[in-house]
C-alpha cells in the first residue's frame, strides 16, 4: 500500500510546519483486516519544494492541500541531511 504524506503544524516548534505519513498495513491476526499505521516526523518543511523533495525520496503521495501547505513558499528549503524521519 502507498504511504501518504500530510504536513501539519509542529507540536513542539509553535508556527513551523513537519509531515505525518499515514499506510494501511494488511494484518492477519484474528482475519484479515487493514490497519492503519501513523508516524509524525518533526522534521521542520520551509517550502513546497522541499516538502515534494521529502516526499520524492521516500515513495510518498503528498498531499497537497490545507492551511500548512498554503502557508509555505515555493521555493527556500531543501532536504536536511538529518531528515530521515
């Protein structure tokens, strides 16, 4: 399954915006369901690019909508060497 990308305001840095990735995983205990597996990077996105750059590299689909989308630049950041999520 793919694995989305949504940006979101940061919980510990007021005003910066970080991403979630969100998959549907298959599991088979007790039947087979779906379940969905959440994970917050705090890893702080200064623009579009660089948040299309994140999403490049690790095979997300970036969703690219909401007020934290709107309120980055289209250019000015790019990917940090630590931003392994």
């Amino acid at each position: 399954m793919a694995t989305s990308m949504h940006l979101v305001w940061s919980s510990t840095a007021p005003g910066s915006v970080v991403y979630e990735t969100h998959a549907i995983e298959v599991v088979e205990e007790g039947g087979v369901h779906g379940e969905v597996v959440s994970e917050r990077h705090e890893v702080t996105v200064h623009s579009r690019a660089q948040a299309e750059e994140i999403a490049a590299e690790h095979g997300y689909e970036l969703y690219r909508d909401g007020e934290e989308w709107d309120s980055l630049p289209e250019e000015g950041g790019s990917l940090p060497e630590d931003a392994e999520g």
